[in-house]
C-alpha cells in the first residue's frame, strides 16, 4: 500500500479540474474509504472476529495484511466481497505458512470469494493482493468470522485409533477432504459384524480393515454418494475373535463450508456365530486281567467333566448300567463290572458333541 500524507490518511482524495473562472480555478474532491492496511506480515492491521473492513487496494503491486487473534479452536473464515477482478486472498499461520487460498474470477463484478481453516487458540494472517492488471481503486469489503468445532477431533492414524464398543455409537466431524478418522474395535468369538456410517457428507469413504496395524489388509469399504444427504452405507462380514480397524474418510475435494460442522455417527454391531461343537473321542480299555473297564475321553479340558453311561449288550439291545463322569483323559475313570460286554456312551455337552467308545469283554 502506498504511504498517504497525513491529510490524505484522513481519506483519499480524487482532483478533477473545473473550468476556470474569474476566480480561479475550482478543485472538487472526492473521498474513499481509507482504513489503512500495513504492507507486510509485521505490520498487519488487527482485525477482530466478527468484524468486516473497508480497504482498496491502490495499484497492481498493492497488498493488504491483516492479523486475526482467535481465543479458542474454530473454523476460521474470511471472506472478500466487492472486490477487484483479479484479487488475491490467502490466510496464514505466522511465518507465510499458507492455510487456504483463492482468486476472483476476471469478471467486472466478481462473486465473493472465501478461504477458511480449521485452526487452534493463537494468531492468523490474512493477504489481500491484486494480480497483475487488476482493477485497482476499488474499495472491497473484508469479513472474519469463526465458528465454534468439537473439542475432540477424531484420531488420525491407526497408531491413535480410538476404541468403540460393539453396540456403540460415535458422534464425530470430518475436518476438511484431508481428514481420516481411525477407530478399533475387539470381537471375542466368530461373528457377524456391521459397520453403518450415517448422517455423514456426500462422497465420504467408509472402510473396515484387519488388525495388523501397519498395512493391514482391507476386508470391506463402501462410498456415499455425492447427493447432499447420501444414504447411510455399511459393511457387513463375518469376523473371526480380534481387533478391527475402521477409517471414515472424505473421498472427494470440494468440501463444502458446512460439511466439517456436519456430525456423522459410526455404530459397530456383532452378533456371535454359533461356534461348531468340538468332537470327542471316548475309548474303552479292559483293564485289571480284564476284570476292570477304563473309560479314556478326549480332549482332556481343564476343570471339564464329562457325563458318561456305561451300558451292558443284551439279546434285544443295550442296557444302561450306570451313569457316571470323567475329567477326561488325564484322569481316567476304572469301573468294576461283571462278565459281559459293555460300551460308553458319553454325553453331548455345551461346546462338545457326544461320543459312543467301543465295545469291551470282560471275562469274569
């Protein structure tokens, strides 16, 4: 911007030259807003939130810095109105470190522009500058705005997955079409799982992933459409017992301004799969000069018993002698019995089948 005189400061001053008189020769004068911007980063002029500045940029080699202070975590947003065709916004953290930026269209009257950012507590810079053969003169109108986001942003990697129980819903924003959300999840048994994804922007990416936690494999994904409420998606499959991973993801790259205020909600639902019962295997041994009858069940599983019927054969079938029960193979029970041929049978229990041994002689 070029240093006006102290007068000038005071507002600008067009001179157009009137025909003489006797007199002498009239000046008419004209004002323009004169708000002063400073020309650098370190000289930029404060701006408050919920403010809006009048400027204008002074010829094609002018810019504009401003400095906005922000109290608390918001979308920050900045637009330019009324603006030169060819103009230049950006928005900066300290040290020209560029957050978002735009230009006007070439037109007479372009349409406002905006850039916004997704910021913390401290300091921001906005830039306003004319592009080369700009219309310069022309006073623009400057709004800073910020707007309120949630405290806890979802975690970013799978390193910082969060937990979410089966059952659980999860209530989060996207920030922007760079953001991944990472959440892990822990089934104990061979189940049916869904992931369902609501409420969320168009075309964001919902994906289900094994539990390596680096490159692990990906089982299912789904994408919404780009309407401006897509359907809820899901994925649905059949886990075995583990940790999953679930990444929410915009897939698309022209987040709109009131997609990142827009709360999804993420549920994890399993149902356990009824789990196959394990076999088992009863063996009958005639023990003791075969006087003696030894029932061996596997698999021998700690603190289990098994309920057994011994039963006697007989012209027209078999007969129940008795019932008793077994720890299994590593304490095997020994049943004294009379002459005659006997088998086991060995009861179906929860998570196990049943089992008939074979068939035993014993002699005295």
């Amino acid at each position: 911007m070029n240093h006006l005189t102290t007068a000038s400061r005071m507002g600008r001053l067009a001179l157009f030259a009137a025909p003489a008189c006797a007199a002498g020769v009239a000046l008419s004068l004209m004002s323009a807003p004169a708000l002063a911007s400073g020309d650098t980063e370190d000289t930029a002029t404060p701006i408050a939130l919920g403010t809006t500045t009048t400027e204008f940029l002074e010829h094609e080699t002018d810019v504009d810095w401003y400095r906005v202070t922000v109290p608390r975590r918001v979308r920050l947003y900045v637009t330019l109105s009324d603006q030169p065709k060819g103009a230049a916004l950006h928005l900066y953290e300290r040290g020209e470190n560029e957050l978002d930026s735009t230009y006007s269209q070439w037109t007479d009257n372009p349409p406002a522009v905006s850039v916004d950012a997704r910021v913390e507590q401290g300091t921001y810079y906005v830039k306003v500058e004319c592009d080369d053969h700009a219309d310069t003169g022309r006073p623009y109108q400057l709004n800073v705005r910020g707007v309120d986001v949630p405290d806890d942003w979802g975690p970013d990697t799978k390193y910082a997955a969060r937990v979410i129980a089966p059952g659980a819903a999860v209530q989060e924003t996207l920030d922007r079409e760079t953001d991944q959300d990472w959440y892990r999840f822990t089934v104990n048994s061979r189940s049916r799982v869904s992931v369902t994804l609501s409420n969320q922007p168009s075309s964001t990416k919902i994906e289900l992933y094994d539990a390596d936690q680096v490159g692990g494999d990906l089982i299912d994904s789904a994408y919404s459409d780009s309407t401006d409420s897509p359907a809820a998606q899901r994925v649905f499959t059949t886990l075995g017992a583990g940790t999953y991973f679930v990444n929410v993801e915009a897939a698309r790259y022209n987040w709109s301004q009131s997609d990142e205020m827009r709360y999804y909600s993420l549920v994890v639902n399993s149902q356990a799969l009824e789990v196959a019962p394990k076999s088992v295997e009863a063996k009958l041994t005639a023990v003791k000069r075969r006087s003696k009858l030894r029932l061996d069940v596997n698999p021998d599983v700690p603190g289990k018993q098994y309920q057994f019927t011994v039963q006697k054969k007989r012209k027209r079938g078999w007969r129940d002698v008795n019932t008793y029960t077994t720890k299994g193979a590593g304490s095997a029970r020994t049943i004294n019995m009379r002459k005659g041929t006997y088998r086991a049978v060995v009861a179906a229990s929860a998570g196990y089948t049943g089992d008939v041994s074979n068939r035993v002689r014993i002699r005295r």
